[in-house]
C-alpha cells in the first residue's frame, strides 16, 4: 500500500511539472486574438477588397451618366474640288447645352461656297451665325432617358453602398467561422495531449507495480488500452487541427493581395467567450431592441423600389405623344447683336404610336417588378426582425447551457479526484479510474463544443444586423 502511495505522489509531482512547463512553452508563443484576426480580414481580404470596389464602380457609372449634361461642339466639314473647280465646301460648326429639362440650347456657325453649292446651303458671305432652343411639349419635358440614368445612378451608389455591407459581412462570417474552428480544435487537440499524456505516466506506473507484484498483468491491458484510445483521438484531433489553420489561413492576408499562414507559434484567444459580444457589438443588441429601418438589405430593397419607381415614371411619359418644337435666330455674324425678327429657322416633330401596346406593355412590366419588390421588401421586415429575436434566445440560452456546462466538468473533476483517492487506498480500480476520466473528457469536449455554439451564435446576429464597420 505504502509502495502505490509513493508512486502515485511520484506521478501527480511529474504532472505539475510537466504543467509547468506547459506554461512556459505557452509564454513563448503569441496568442492571436480575434479582434486581430477581424483586423487584418477587413483591411486586407481580396474579396473585401472588390466589396469596396461596388462603391467605386457605382461612381464611375454617374459620372458616365452626368455625361449625358455634357455640352458638346461639333464641327462637320465637307469640301470637293475636281479640275480646279470649288464644287462645294460646307462648314457646319454648332456648340449644344443640354438642361436637366429636355431643353436644349444651340449656337451654330454655318460658312459655305462653291460652284454647285445647293441653294438651301446659300448663306452670306461672311457665314451666318444662329442661337437656338428645342423644347420638348410632350415626352421628354419632365423626364426623359438622360434624366432617368442620372437619377438611377445616384439611387444606384446608395445601393452599392448597402451591398457592400452585405458582402463585408459574409466574409467576415466566414472568416469568424473559420476562426472558431480553429479554436474549438485547438483547445481539443490540447485536451487530448494532457490526457494522453496522463495514460502514459498511468500505464507506466502500473507496469512498475505488476514487476512488483503489487498488480496483475491484466492491469497493464486496462492500462494500454486507454492509452491507445488516447493516441487515436490526439491523432484524429491533430489531423482536424491542421485542416482548421489552412481553412484560417485562406482568409489571412499582407498588403499587396500577400497571403499569410497560421504557424505553430500562434495560438487562439484563450478568453474569446468574454470579449467577442464587444468585438462584434453585439453585446448592446441584447438589451435594446434592434430597428431595421437602417438594415442595409432593407436599404437595398428600397433603393431597389426608388429605382423602379424612376423606370415607371420613364415607362408612363413614353405614353405620351412626342412634340418637338425649335426656334433658332439666324444673323450675320457681325449684326448679330442687332436681332430682326424676320430672321429664323421654326421646326415641329410630331409622332404618336396608335395602339401603343409597346408604351404600355412596359409600363405594365415595370407596375408588376415595382409590386414584387415591395412584397419582397414586406417579407424581408417580418424575417429580420424574427431572425434577431430568434438569434437573441439563442444566445442567452447557450449562456446558460455554458454555466451548466462548466459545473459539470467541475463535478466529473470532483469524482476524478475522489476516484484516484480511493484507488491510493486500494478501495478502487483502474477501470473505474479510466471511466471516471472519459466521462471528464466528454464533459470537457461538450463545453468546448458549447463555447463554439456560444460563438458562433454571436456571429449569427452579426451578420444578421450586416454592420460591419
């Protein structure tokens, strides 16, 4: 009896040593927190990157569509010569504004001569200046294609502006995903080298007591099997491990689009299920109620709506008829400034489609797009706000599970210890022992497993909320 106390002291001074070099091997490397890891994914992730790049392109596209307001010069020249002969040469040079109202204004300066010159062409010599205006009466006046790309592409930039958000957001779920994954195999694979560890001084000091004659040699059988099972799950752990730092490592990127690589001398953030509410804001979430009015989906869809609405404005002005009118002044350059009310050019365009199935035909298509996307809009209310309150219970619910938890593995640790005292006395055995120690560790790995849930349900109403900055 004497002997096996010995032993057993022997072993539980060989365990805290070994703990304590744990300890300082642990100080040697670098724990890598989560907020961190965030860090580096918002600023330097490629798909983040061409997330922002919505923005820029949406930019770009008004631009291009206040193009449109641009004024314009034109310039047409035509001349022929054959045998020493001016046949023609014609001169048409213009300077046009186009106004945010279908007006548009019109300088021009027409010089042209020649032999076989057409006699509509015939001006003074000295060329003939006019000013003009065209006014659309019908469509056109009040919005028109110019004016409908403009207003989209500025409904447009909001809209990018919100989807940006929405594709942060999912990366950056992803990457959490992945982050976790890595914890919860890490603290697995550190679980499984504590205890397998633990069977390998088991066994050897039972193999001590069967030379002795202090135990059978089936004991030595107890013993080695719980070591194998040991080395079976360390290895399948380690193998897990790896798979989770290259999926962790597909979302750590350098400036320069330079990828990065989780290394042994990295660790995850040990107390990450007490500061990841405050790294993903979700903390203050679960005391107030959430508004979704500020949702970029929400966003979306509405800028979706303002969009259609400007296409069915454009679709109900086709319906009417297009009426052109334009009045330029004619003068010679140098009485220009002398106006004669009998100089001028007058034009009228009329058309109108009879049937005007095509007009109303797309009128009805856009009602139709504008309907479907409010209704849409109406869903996507009721299931964010559902989706929050749902993801709400779940998070208080796993905080209670982890407390529950916790006190398990605090009580399988009780009846370890008691077991090993009892097993000093000779009142147990090492299959009771071994038993008691599985039970820990199920308890341990469900609490890793409950940490992991408790994680990743924050990380559900992150990307519900989609606010990732």
């Amino acid at each position: 009896m004497r002997t096996i106390f010995l032993i057993l002291l022997l072993l539980s001074a060989v365990l805290t040593a070994q703990n304590n070099s744990s300890d300082v091997e642990t100080q040697k490397n670098f724990e890598f927190t989560f907020e961190e890891y965030l860090g580096y994914v918002k600023k330097f992730h490629p798909l983040v990157k061409n997330a922002n790049l919505e923005i820029s392109k949406a930019q770009a596209d008004l631009m291009a569509a206040r193009g449109a307001f641009d004024p314009k010069i034109e310039v047409d020249f035509d001349k022929k010569q054959f045998k020493d002969k001016t046949y023609y040469s014609i001169l048409n040079s213009s300077f046009k504004i186009p106004t945010w109202y279908g007006v548009e204004i019109k300088a021009g300066f027409d010089q042209n001569e020649g032999v076989y010159l057409n006699p509509e062409n015939n001006v003074p010599n000295q060329g003939l200046a006019s000013l003009g205006i065209s006014i659309p009466l019908g469509q056109g006046l009040l919005i028109n294609q110019r004016m409908a790309d403009l207003r989209k592409a500025k409904l447009q930039l909001e809209l990018s502006q919100s989807e940006r958000k929405l594709q942060a957001v999912a990366i950056l779920y992803d990457a959490s995903m992945a982050y976790f994954n890595w914890k919860r195999n890490y603290e697995e694979f550190q679980l499984y080298s504590q205890y397998k560890t633990n069977s390998e001084i088991r066994y050897k000091g039972v193999a001590s007591l069967i030379k002795q004659g202090d135990k059978r040699a089936i004991d030595s059988i107890e013993a080695g099997i719980s070591l194998t099972s040991r080395k079976l799950s360390l290895e399948n752990s380690k193998l897990k491990l790896t798979k989770a730092k290259l999926e962790l490592s597909n979302f750590l990127w350098l400036e320069n689009t330079i990828p990065m690589e989780i290394t042994e001398a990295l660790f995850p953030e040990k107390k990450l299920e007490a500061t990841i509410q405050e790294t993903l804001k979700t903390n203050h979430l679960l005391q107030v109620d959430f508004s979704i009015d500020a949702h970029p989906k929400i966003n979306a869809i509405e800028s979706k709506i303002d969009i259609l609405n400007v296409e069915r404005k454009l679709k109900a002005n086709y319906l009417l008829p297009k009426i052109n009118i334009g009045y330029t002044y004619l003068s010679e350059p140098q009485y220009i400034e002398n106006y004669k009310f009998e100089n001028y050019k007058i034009g009228i365009d009329f058309a109108y489609p009879i049937f005007l199935r095509k007009e109303r035909g797309g009128l009805k298509i856009t009602k139709f797009k504008l309907q479907e996307t409010s209704n849409s809009l109406n869903l996507e209310r009721l299931q964010l706000q559902n989706k929050i309150n749902a993801q709400k219970e779940i998070i208080n619910s796993l905080f209670r599970q982890r407390s529950l938890a916790n006190e398990l593995v605090k009580n399988y640790k009780t009846m370890l210890t008691s077991e090993e005292r009892l097993f000093t006395f000779g009142e147990s055995s090492l299959f009771l022992i071994n038993s008691r120690e599985s039970s820990l560790i199920t308890a341990q790995l469900n609490a890793i497993a409950l940490n992991n849930e408790f994680c990743i349900s924050n990380s559900e109403l992150y990307k519900i909320i989609a606010n990732p900055d």
